[in-house]
C-alpha cells in the first residue's frame, strides 16, 4: 500500500520535537522498514532535503517566488482530490524538473500549485523546508545512513563509506532497498564526484607538526580551485570541491591530463589537484583573478587566453578499476608519481626535520603561494573528514563562512543587500549557526551582483531582511572573536570582514562552530 504524504509529515513532526539523536535513529529506520521498496528513494531524498540528487544533473528551478506565487494560486476541482503518496510527491519534482521551453516558468508554478492543493499547511511546511534544503527536523545524513543500516541489516561504517563514495543517498537507499548494494566490492561512479578529504587549520608550522604525531610531508598550499579529475577512455570530466562540474573552464587541463594518461596506458582514474591563475612567467595570481574564468561564458576563450592557469596534482583516489583510498598516503603519492606527467605535481618535500619544513614554509610564501599541508605519509584517504591526517597553515588567519540572511542598505546603499548575516557550520546538528554581521570588504559592482543572487536564493522576507539558502561561501578577516548572547552560537566576530568569495567551496565544508570556539578559547589564552 503506498505511503500517504501526509505520513510523512507526521514523522517530520514527530523528528522535530525529540532531541534524541537515538530516536530520531528508530523513527526513521520504522519508517523505512514499512515502506515499499520504490518508496525508499524519495522518502530518503525529501527527509534529507536533496529532493534532485545532484548526481541526476536535474534542476527545479524552484525558488521563493516559484513558491509564493503557486501558494496563492487558486486550483478549482469539481471534487476533493485524494491525498498524494510519498511517491505521488516526488513523481511531481521529476516532472517539473522535465519542464523547458516557453512557458515554462508558468507551467511549474500550475504544477506546484495542484500539488500544494492537496496538501494540510503543516505538510505544504515540510514540502518547502525540503525544496530549499532546510528541513530543520535533526535528520541530518548522518542519522539518516544509521537509520538504513539499522533498517537493512548492514553497519553504519560500510554505509556511510559507500555515501562518501558514491555520493548519492538516494542511490544508496534505492540499492538497499532490492538488495544490490554490493558493500564488499564499492567502486566510485566514474563522472559522479566523491567528497573531498579536508585539512584541519593551524596557526603554525609547530602546531601542524604537533598535530600530525609522526613522518609528514610537507606540500605548497596554493591559492586557487581544488580539482577532482574523473577520466574514463579518453573522457575526462572536472568537478570543484563542491562537486560541481566545471570541465568546460578548463580546456588546458583536459589537454595536459590527456597527454599524460595516454603515455602510461590509464584506462580509468580520479585524481586530486589545485588549478591557480598565473602571470607570464608562471608566478601565482590571486585568486579573484583565476574566479573570472568561472563567471563568464561569453567570449570565454579571450578571457582564457588572459588568464593563463597552471595545474598541480597531489593525489589519486582510483586507478583502472582499483580503489585506492585506503592505502598510506606514501603509495598514493608513488602511484600519482608513476601515472602522471612529473611537472604536474605539487611541490612537496618529506620532512622530518621541522626546521626544513618551516623554511620550505616560508619559500612557499616568498613564491606568493598561500601557505603549506602538512600530510601524515601514513594516512588513507578518508573521505569527506576534516582531522589531523592534513593539516594547513596560511600566513593570513581568515574563516570560511556563509551568508544565511541580509538587510537593505541605507543611503547610498539602500537599493543593494548591503549587511550579510554570517554564519558557520555545526555538524553536530546539521545547521549553520550565526557568528556576526558585516557590511565591509565589497566594492559597488560586488552588492549589485550579491544583491541579486541573495534574491534567488531568498526563503523568507521580512521587509527589510531576508533569509535565504545557505549557498554563498564568503572566506572572512576580522580583529577577533568574542562572547555574544545575541547569537545563539554564543559567540560573534568582532569587525568582521568579506575578503573574497569561496564559490568552489561547499557550504558544509566551512570553518565548523567547534573551530571558531578553539580559536576564541586560544585568543583567550594568549591574551592572559
């Protein structure tokens, strides 16, 4: 018997009153255990809030105005239409994500609008928190993967592997619904990016070497695009750490990875890299520079041809059919050294001595290079975590936040979204939690264009502040952190900043709550 939305609801609602991380767990896996196996899918992609998995390569184009507008359309039926099932719900999205050509912007709304038809306030509620990807229920991936480990009968560890893997927790839930899973031979999906491993800030070359407790190299930490490069026979496809893809702004990189592979007989791979922007004579630019590759398709090729790119490789996760992230980073990195043209890789030494480190350090800054990685020659690749396995230290300290609301501006600016509500990111309970408001660090041309994507991204509107998506990563500067009983965080930055925008990183990999509180503890330290 297929699943009423409306149950749906009900377990969204059931979700947001409890605390328990423990029974959200039961709830969920009850659920799934009672659903039918196609149901598997869409319930777990819009309890999740990834009603269009980004490995479909679809989009709704859905946003507050789409929303409001199919609210107050009025939908006349001769009779009560029965109340949709999960998969009635989810049916709909693929269609409206199917929708192009002329009018279709109208032909979404209808089609929203005889959806919400049929739905309760409270349901209507949970169907907008998912379309924006802000459920707010505590049902954060984490739970959700235990929930279908504990519903199939595998462990959390395989599951939650196989996520990080292949990216897709619909895929994952549909596959263990009919039991084709095969948890013992994972693979990644050529083309369907996998997440990243991510390195832990420190303020030093001492620090890192404390953190890493062992045999480190030590590489140049540029400034530019982190790079995952899928390759299969000849086709190669390039995708940001924030799984987006990006070949087609990278014309030089597709050459070089071509030649290179063909060379030592590569059938398959994904590899890891930065991509920086340089000047004639091969020395880095900043960063803003290289982004204008990336906010053009007009004239593309002029704007290239003015800003030259170079590629640097640091890593390789899979090679012709064989997965590579659980070996020590040493044979990671010889496996890289014998697949790859030489002068692709990264600059790196292996150091014990931390003097040498600290001097190949500073070479790095001299070079205009953002800093160094500190890397445990022992570790694998784990995947999608940020811990003590890399480590990096920048000459500049700066925290990597997102813009979760704003306000008009006044005067000069009162036609531009001018003061942006800052936010970081709590794992714990999958939310970004605020830490301050700025103002400062854009020129004009910056708030008209931030204007108009906070717009497109906006979920509320109180008149003079609105909400939006957490999707516009901002990389921040400010003079230091202090306790705030204003934030629910508890604690704000004191002249915060915007230095520049970060859109190749995902907002989920931003500077975490529990960082910004060790800093401001450290801060503490320092000044008593």
């Amino acid at each position: 018997m297929a699943t009423l939305f409306r149950d749906f609801a009900d377990l969204c609602k059931k979700l947001e009153k409890t605390s328990s991380i423990l029974h959200k767990r039961e709830l969920i896996a009850r659920f799934l255990m009672k659903l039918e196996k196609d149901e598997w899918k869409p319930f777990v992609l819009l309890l999740t809030g990834k009603i269009l998995p980004e490995a479909e390569g679809k989009s709704l184009y859905i946003g507050y105005s789409t929303i409001k507008k199919a609210i107050e359309m009025k939908v006349s039926t001769l009779v009560p239409l029965p109340q949709p099932s999960i998969l009635e719900v989810y049916q709909v999205f693929i269609e409206i994500s199917s929708i192009s050509g002329a009018d279709s912007t109208r032909r979404r709304i209808e089609a929203l609008a005889s959806l919400f038809n049929r739905l309760s306030e409270e349901e209507k509620n949970y169907l907008i928190r998912s379309l924006f990807g802000e459920m707010r229920i505590g049902a954060v991936e984490g739970i959700v993967i235990q929930a279908l480990a504990d519903a199939s009968g595998n462990s959390y560890d395989d599951l939650r592997k196989a996520y990080l893997l292949l990216g897709d927790i619909g895929y994952i839930a549909e596959t263990l619904a009919y039991n084709k899973l095969d948890i013992k031979n994972l693979k990644p999906i050529i083309f369907n990016p996998i997440r990243t491993m991510l390195a832990t800030p420190a303020d030093s070359i001492e620090e890192a070497y404390e953190l890493a407790k062992g045999p480190v190299a030590v590489e140049v930490k540029y400034d530019g695009v982190r790079v995952q490069i899928h390759y299969k026979n000849g086709v190669i496809r390039i995708f940001s750490r924030r799984l987006t893809d990006i070949t087609r702004f990278l014309p030089e990189v597709i050459a070089e990875i071509n030649a290179s592979f063909k060379v030592n007989s590569v059938s398959e791979a994904i590899i890891e890299g930065e991509v920086i922007a340089v000047d004639a004579e091969e020395k880095p630019l900043p960063f803003q520079i290289l982004m204008r590759r990336f906010r053009r398709i007009k004239d593309f090729d002029k704007v290239a041809a003015n800003i030259p790119i170079k590629l640097y490789l640091f890593d390789i996760l899979y090679l012709n059919g064989e997965l590579l992230i659980d070996m020590p980073y040493r044979d990671r990195y010889e496996i890289l050294r014998d697949t790859v043209n030489k002068e692709l890789l990264a600059e790196r030494i292996v150091a014990d001595d931390i003097h040498q480190a600290k001097e190949f350090y500073e070479e790095a800054i001299e070079k205009g290079h953002e800093g160094a990685i500190i890397k445990k020659l022992d570790s694998p690749y784990i995947l999608g975590v940020r811990g003590s396995h890399w480590i990096k230290v920048k000459e500049i300290a700066t925290i990597d936040t997102v813009i979760v609301g704003a306000e008009w501006g006044h005067g000069r600016r009162r036609n531009w979204l001018s003061d942006y509500y800052l936010a970081v990111y709590s794992a714990a309970i999958d939310e970004f939690m605020i830490v301050g408001k700025t103002y400062k660090g854009l020129t004009d041309e910056e708030f008209e264009w931030i204007t108009k994507k906070l717009l497109e991204l906006k979920i509320a509107d109180e008149g003079y502040r609105i909400w939006v998506k957490p999707e516009i990563v901002v990389e921040v500067a400010f003079n230091d952190i202090q306790k705030s009983p204003k934030y629910e965080s508890g604690i704000a930055l004191r002249f915060a900043r915007i230095t520049r925008f970060r859109p190749d990183k995902d907002p989920k990999d931003i500077t975490t709550i529990e960082e910004l509180k060790r800093l401001y503890l450290k801060s503490f330290r320092d000044i008593i």
